[in-house]
C-alpha cells in the first residue's frame, strides 16, 4: 500500500482489499490494477481479482468465508455475496510456534507499584467493598459513598473506596459450577494486588453465606479483610455505619504504603473486544499486539479474553501453540462456542416466532376493541445466554 493508497491490503495472498476510503464507482485503484464497480464504503472489502462461486474468500491470509455466486473484480464484497460454511481446519500444532525474545531481568523495564508480597505488585491502592449477594447492594454502595474526596483527602496514599456490585449470591443453587465461578471471580477481585483491603458484606441468610465462600476460597479475616452481617449486626443502618469504621480502620493501615521501583514483569494486561468496527482489527488490534509483545519480552503477561470469538481461526493459534497439549486445550474452544451460539439462535428464533404470533393476536384483539396491545415485543438480537 502507498502512502495516499485509497485501499488496505493486509497479505499479498488475500484476495480482497479493503476501502480506507468512501470510494465512487468507478475509483481507478493504480496500487491492484482494478476500478471500482459500484460505491464502497470505507472498511469495506473490494474484491481483488475475479473469485468464482464457491471459491474461498481470504482476508489477513485467512479464510473468512465462500463466495456465494461469482465475484468480479472490482465488486463489492460483503454479507451479500460471501457464504459461511463448514471447511477442514488444519490445526498444526505448535509448527508456527516462535519463542517470545524475554529479556533477562536486570534489563527489564520498571514501573513505579505497591509490593504487596507473594509476587504480587499493584498499580493502585484501593479498598474494596464487596458483597455475597445482591441483598447486601444498597449497604456497600453507602458505605462507598461516604469516602468522598474531602474524607479521602486524610488518606493522600489511597485512590479511593470502591464497591463492587453483582446480581448474584441467592436464588441459586449452593454448589456447582455457577457458585464456583462467582466464587472464583469475587477471590480474584478481593486478592487482586490494586485491592489493599477488602471488606465484604453479607445479608446472612444467603445461598452464598461468608463460612463456605470463605472454606471454598482459602481466604478468611484479617487486619485488611474483614466481613459484617446484616441480620446479626441489626440491619441496613447499622452495617453501614459498622462498615464505614472498618474501612477507616484499613485506610489507615493502606495509606502506609508507598510506591517503589517495580519489573515490569508484574504487570498482566486483560485484552477485551470493543466496539468492532471495519477498521479495528486493522489498527487498534495489531496495535495492543505490539505493545503487548514489548510487554511479554519484558517478562509481563498479557490474558485474551472473550474466547468465543476464537470460533473460525482456533486453527491459526493452535498453529502458534507452544506445545501440541496447549494446542489441544484451544480447540474445545470452538466447538463449545459453536453449540452454544447454534442453542442461542434456535431459541431466539423460536421466542420470536412464538412472540410474534402472540403480538398478531394482541394486535388484532386490540383492534377489534379500539385498544392497544398490551404485550411488548422482545429484540430479535436478544442473545441467549451466551
């Protein structure tokens, strides 16, 4: 691509480009040889050499999908006349793999966080407010509330005094995978290294009561992680004001702490897809990718998460594996993903058909008696717990 390209194109071996540009019929692209047949909007994808029907189509030198008819070049190509299929995905693990360039620890960059031992370094000083279950809400969310920056500004060290607030805890069943995960993600939080202490809030009479989440998750009270009880301690009024003396009680103790020189080796990043657009994976994408792979050779980690939408491409990274068993482990990844998104369309499909049969019926009841329907329809993009 030149400089004052008017197209992108990510691989030599794809046969789309993709318009950086609104481009007009009839735009001469000099850089392929082509010229536009109809307007393509920017992000867009023009196709790069003529593509038969059934022919795969390739982007970032990765199949993306079939031609649903003849494509000509110069064509606009896009959902219209691209077809999604099943295809043999060669997995070939570990045989991309290329070792990360890690440099030894006394060239490794530092940054400036809060030791808090065991290896674990924090780029914040916080304290948390938790809750089991969504009853105990209202309590931590004032207890929150009261550390405003004129009573924070007793505690210069401190960021603040956040709440952490979920919908879970009750109306559920005491064990199984559900639990465990509320459970894993509530730990991870109160024993994440920006978190200096944690105070957690308990109704009292909840699936998700303080002795078993303690039991299950090896964590119990202390200095810096203390807990109240609702219905033991006399109600909403009293647990806040109870709670609000325990987080001064640990503001004192966390406002001790300073920052000092740290490796950039404790830093884990979380990458996380955002608004997706035609340009994202050609900019901001490869962007985080590059600063992540300064971040991997100086020892950090770095987490991709929303693993479903690995559906499609889990053959590219198996490929890049360290080892056939992580290879292995990616796989599962794609199928699972595969059923559920099949389950969550077969289900919508139906909540809509049956949705929309009971509005046909409202509405021509309502009709019939000069009123409005009283049943709302549901959005057809509801998405089945995915």
């Amino acid at each position: 691509m030149r400089a004052h390209d008017p197209i992108i194109r990510l691989d030599p071996n794809d046969n789309v480009v993709v318009a950086r540009v609104d481009l007009p019929a009839g735009t001469n692209i000099v850089s392929e040889g082509l010229t536009t047949l109809v307007d393509v909007s920017f992000g867009h994808k023009i196709a790069a050499t003529d593509i038969a029907k059934g022919q795969s189509v390739l982007k970032y030198n990765t199949l993306i999908g079939f031609a649903a008819c003849d494509i000509v070049k110069g064509d606009w190509v896009h959902s219209h006349n691209i077809a999604l299929d099943e295809f043999q995905k060669d997995y070939r693990f570990s045989q991309d793999y290329v070792p990360a360039d890690i440099l030894p620890p006394e060239d490794r960059a530092q940054f400036m966080g809060y030791d808090r031992g065991n290896c674990r370094v924090g780029t914040r000083n916080y304290i948390g407010v938790f809750i089991t279950v969504n009853c105990s809400a209202t309590v931590a969310r004032k207890i929150a509330a009261h550390f405003t920056p004129q009573v924070m500004a007793e505690y210069p060290n401190v960021d603040g005094v956040i709440p952490f607030i979920h919908q879970q805890g009750c109306g559920m069943e005491a064990t199984g995978e559900p639990m465990e995960l509320l459970h894993r993600t509530l730990a991870g939080y109160i024993r994440h290294p920006n978190i200096a202490g944690a105070l957690i809030c308990s109704l009292g009479c909840e699936r998700n009561n303080l002795p078993r989440f303690f039991h299950d998750t090896a964590l119990d009270v202390g200095t810096m992680l203390r807990s109240i009880h609702m219905q033991d301690i006399g109600g909403t009024a009293s647990a806040v004001r109870a709670g609000i003396d325990h987080v001064h009680a640990m503001l004192r103790v966390a406002n001790t702490c300073t920052r000092t020189p740290q490796s950039a080796e404790h830093i884990t990043i979380g990458l996380q897809c955002g608004g997706s657009d035609g340009f994202s994976g050609l900019s901001a994408n490869p962007a985080l990718g590059k600063a992540v792979d300064i971040l991997v050779r100086h020892g950090g980690t770095a987490v991709l998460s929303e693993t479903p939408e690995l559906y499609g491409i889990e053959h590219t990274l198996t490929a890049r594996a360290r080892t056939d068993a992580i290879g292995q482990d990616i796989t599962p990844t794609g199928v699972t993903c595969k059923c559920k998104v099949s389950l969550a369309r077969a289900i919508n499909r139906a909540v809509w058909q049956i949705s929309s049969k009971n509005h046909w019926v409202a509405q021509k009841k309502a009709d019939q008696q000069g009123s409005k329907p009283s049943i709302n329809m549901p959005n057809p993009f509801w998405r089945a717990g995915l």
